[in-house]
C-alpha cells in the first residue's frame, strides 16, 4: 500500500464546549480518504482538511445503498497517552460487512495505521472531560456514476472523527425500550449480521414512532415469527435472568457481532458469571418478570458502551426492571469497560492499542 500523504488545513475549526458534547454533531479538522478502482485495487491514501464530497448525481451509493461503516473511539489517559479499543476488531467486522454488500476487501492492519496516524493529527479534539472520548467514523461508499444494478467499479474509504459525550441524554441511567411488533429490522440470510447503511435505515420509521411515544429506544423481534429477542437499534441486549446472564445468540446471521457484546461475554466468563448466548423469546422475559426471576436487562454498544433498561413495553404490557435503576452487573461491565478504554484499570485481554 502507498504511503498516506498529509494536508493539513489552514483554518483550524472551532472546538465545542466538553462540557455539553452531543453525539456526533462536531467533527475535527481532519479527514482520510483512499480510493478503488477495479483492476488497480485501494489507492492514494490520504488526509486532508475536513469538508464537502462532490459525487455525480448517479453515484452509486445514492441509488443502491452500497454503503458500510464502523464506529470506535479514541481515549486519553490521565498520564496523557491516547488509545484505541479494539480496533483491528472494528477493521475485520467491516471487511464481513463489506463481502456481505460486494464491496472489495480492505486491508485491515493498514486501515488501523490510518485511524493512529489520524488520531495523531487531531489529538488536540479528543475531549478529556469524563465519559467523552473522540467517535471514529470509517465507512466505505460506492462512488461509480451508473444506473445499472451491480456492484460498483470504484469505492471510496473516508474516516471522520467526532468528539462526544454520552450517547443517551440519560447517561447511564437506565432507558426505557419499546419492543416492536409490526416492523421487522432483517431476516436470515439478509443483511442483519452486517454494518450497512440499509440497516439502519429500515429502522428509522420504528424508531421515529417509539420515540414519539416516550421510548428512548426500540426492541426488535425475529422477522419471521416475531417472539424471538434480537437487537435494540443501536445495541445488543443482555438479560440476568435468576442469576443466569443470556443474550441473543448470533447463529441466526439478523444480530449484528458487538465488538463490545464480544467484550461482555469475554468479561462475564474472566468473572466467572454464567453466561448463555440462546434464543430467547419475548415471553420468555415476561415470565420471568412475573415470577420474579428478572434480575437486570442493560445493552451493550460502542457509542453507549453499556446502558441499563428500566422499562420494556410489549403489546400494551409494561415490564419494570430491577426498579428502573441499574443492576450491579451492568455497573461492573460499565467500570470495567470504561476503565480498561481510558487506561485507568489494567487490560487482560489485550484490547488496547496504542497510538501514542
């Protein structure tokens, strides 16, 4: 691969306040960008002032949604150190995502040296306020101007960076969820285990609806029998049922493979918690509620990194958890998550990578 050329800007863009960070709102004087074309593979990596992307109107991404992305998150240390949690994790889900969508293959360890030698640039944004960190944003498009169904000819690789706060308003503070019965978010053998953009897009309208509602969230269901436990919009959920923790097992190929579910599970099993990845249905929760047996619910996600639910809705049913506030499970996972992303506790797992 060539060597990543650098322009940097010369006109430094505005930082905001730490204090009142909102989730991707603000974004750094630096971006990366490297190119496909068929038959000469990725080229010209580069990084250069943030701003505008000028397509053709029948740029391929605008019309089929040939699109995928990551998001992970750069941290300082109290002794001023900056690191990346588990970013070559990231690199290999996209390169799943990127098969799934006939997109070509990326070079992983490369695309782990863009992000450090990004982060590097802009490490003056990386916010050092508690609970904030600097949002990485890699995503890949299909740029070939065609109208024909098929795969793109040309790509583009970019990488933004975001410096954030708490993903919820609520902190981490428990949420209240909305299970959805009418839409389905994927199916075996769609696009569910991926990270493209038609994903999320499916599940705006229920999203839209819930929050209007009064939920913070939405809870979906298997698209074909509608009882099974898959995935909130944005995160995996974990259930503590009678000392027991389940999660929604991947084999079905509609959940998404959390990097940090991947971490939660690592966690529980180095604690010595029971933890089952199984089908769970959504009666099965309710049951359990009513015996008594439910001991906690939290989700588990990269922009959130753990957020406890207080509240689930299902069919004018109305389930409260661990009385609306977060369960000593969760707390753990969230202190000991945090704590190994921002250097204040040690890393047995070998997560971190340093870029400084």
């Amino acid at each position: 691969m060539e060597q990543i050329t650098i322009q940097k800007t010369e006109t430094a863009r505005e930082k905001p306040d730490q204090a009142n960070l909102a989730f991707g709102k603000h974004f750094t004087d630096h971006m990366f960008i490297m190119d496909y074309t068929e038959g000469r593979g990725w080229h010209d990596p580069r990084i250069i002032p943030y701003g505008p992307l000028s397509f053709d109107p029948s740029t391929a991404v605008l019309h089929y949604g040939q699109a995928t992305f990551e998001g992970l998150k750069a941290y300082k240390t109290r002794e001023g150190n900056i690191q990346l949690f588990r970013p070559y994790a990231n690199m290999h889900r996209m390169n799943i995502s990127n098969d799934r969508i006939c997109i070509p293959q990326i070079d992983e360890e490369f695309c782990v040296n863009a992000l450090k030698e990004l982060v590097l640039i802009d490490q003056d944004w990386i916010p050092e306020a508690e609970g904030t960190s600097l949002y990485l944003r890699p995503f890949v498009i299909a740029t070939e101007a065609q109208l024909g169904v098929h795969p793109s000819r040309t790509y583009k690789f970019i990488i933004i960076m975001s410096p954030v706060g708490a993903y919820y308003p609520q902190g981490i503070n428990p949420v209240s969820i909305y299970v959805e019965q009418n839409y389905v978010r994927t199916v075996k053998g769609g696009t569910g285990f991926a990270k493209t953009a038609g994903n999320y897009a499916s599940s705006l309208k229920s999203q839209e609806e819930a929050e209007k509602k009064g939920f913070t969230q939405v809870l979906w269901l298997d698209g074909v029998e509608k009882k099974y436990i898959e995935e909130v919009g944005t995160m995996n959920v974990f259930f503590k049922i009678k000392g027991e923790i389940v999660t929604p097992a991947l084999d079905g190929g509609s959940i998404l493979a959390g990097i940090t579910r991947d971490s939660t599970i690592q966690l529980l099993k180095h604690w010595g918690m029971p933890v089952n990845e199984r089908k769970i249905t959504i009666e099965e929760l309710f049951t359990a509620e009513a015996r008594g047996e439910m001991e906690e619910a939290f989700g588990t996600g990269t922009a959130a990194v753990i957020s406890p639910i207080g509240e689930l809705v299902y069919g004018g049913r109305k389930m409260i958890i661990n009385d609306n506030k977060i369960g000593a499970v969760a707390q753990r996972l969230y202190d000991a998550i945090t704590g190994i992303q921002n250097g204040s506790i040690a890393d047995p797992f070998d997560w971190i990578t340093r870029v400084k």
